[in-house]
C-alpha cells in the first residue's frame, strides 16, 4: 500500500511539474516576443536564456548567441556556442564565431570559422574577411587568392564600412579589394613601393573618399621618398 502511495504521489509530482514547466515555457515565449517587439536587447537575452534552460535547443542557443555578438558582447557569444570548429554548425553559429572571434584579435581562429562559411557558399564579403585576416598574420599568398577572387565578383554597389575615422563610412568592396592588394604587393616585395602605389590610386579612383587608401598611399610615398633620400 505504502508503495503504491509512493508511486502515485511521484507521478503526480511528475505531472505538476510537466505543467509547471510547459506554463513556464509558454510564459517566456510570449516574454520573448514581446521583447522582441519593443526592442530591448536585455529582455530578449533574458528570454532566450530562461529557454534554453527550461527546453534547450540549439537553434536558440544560436539565436542567443547571435544577439549577444550584434550587442558587441562577443565573450558572451562564445561562451554561449563554444569556439570549436563543428562542421554540423549552422551558419548562424559559425558567422557569430568568425565575427566574434575577429573582434576578440583571435584571426587564426577567426579564419577557421570565415573559411567554413566560403567553403559553403563562395562570397565576395566573406574573401574580404579572410584577405584582410591573413594579410595580419603574414599569409600573403592565401590572401591574394582571395583578394583576387573578391576582385572578380564584387560590384560596385557592394559596399564594405570601414571604423578607422571617428565617422564610420563605405566605400566599393572592389576599392576595399584594391587596398588590400596594394598592402599585399608591398609586404611581399618592399622594392614595389610604385606598384603598391597603383593599387590604392585604383581603390581611390572608385571612392576618392576612401580615407585608409589615403592613408596608406601617403604612408608609401613617404617611405619611397626616404627610401630615394637614403640612396
């Protein structure tokens, strides 16, 4: 008898606590849109946080993830889906990686996740990426592939922001391309100091606005200058 108690008063507990977490879950779904709809950043990661733990799931633990990395809170966002390669990653997680990863000056990492993504779909914007990342640790040849390949199917109503000015601004991805070419040519050969040169005139013939192409350029012409002072 005393068994049967015991075993009648666990499946009602099991019960209560069924209903308890469906109305919990339900409660934090309708919290979430609401969040959702108002725009509070804050409130939506406390919902997708109460979710995974009452009914976990990848698809929102990306999702959370990729909140946290648009919030600039890229710690968090790896710490929420890890830093690991896992090819059976959505695109989600490993787009939150490749830039998390990138804002956190791991670019060998970084690169790892970016080249995931292009080894899926071939993308002008995700070659910028891995030019630009493998210019930093010296990779010049692999970056050149890249650059080559964003040169050829990038349009010029592909637009790549650049943060170095107090005023973030665009410019053509092509002239983003062209800049990174002339870096590339430059630190391959230090002789092609005019060669370098030809390629940021290029990336400001399409935007003479491009404030780093200018940069740079002024950058060469005063090492070429010291370079002809020197001999």
């Amino acid at each position: 008898m005393k068994k049967l108690f015991f075993i009648t008063v666990l499946l009602a507990s099991v019960s209560l606590f069924s209903q308890s977490n469906a109305n919990l879950k339900g409660h934090f779904e309708k919290y979430y849109l609401e969040m959702r709809k108002q725009g509070d950043v804050n409130g939506v990661i406390n919902a997708l946080t109460h979710l995974n733990v009452i009914a976990p799931s990848q698809e929102r633990k990306d999702t959370l993830a990729y909140v946290y990395m648009n919030g600039n809170q890229h710690l968090q966002a790896l710490n929420t889906i890890g830093i690991e390669k896992n090819e059976s990653d959505s695109n989600l997680a490993v787009q939150v990686k490749a830039v998390s990863l990138k804002a956190l000056n791991q670019p060998k990492r970084a690169i790892e996740q970016f080249q995931v993504l292009y080894d899926r779909k071939a993308d002008p914007y995700i070659a910028y990426e891995l030019a630009d990342l493998k210019i930093q640790i010296g990779e010049m040849e692999s970056a050149s592939k890249d650059i080559e390949y964003g040169i050829a199917n990038s349009t010029l109503n592909m637009k790549h922001a650049f943060y170095e000015r107090q005023q973030p601004y665009e410019v053509p991805l092509k002239a983003a391309f062209y800049h990174l070419k002339g870096l590339v040519i430059f630190n391959g050969d230090k002789s092609k100091v005019d060669e370098a040169i030809a390629f940021m005139d290029k990336a400001l013939d399409l935007d003479s606005n491009f404030n780093l192409a200018s940069l740079s350029k002024q950058a060469l012409e005063k090492r070429k200058t010291e370079g002809d002072t020197g001999n």
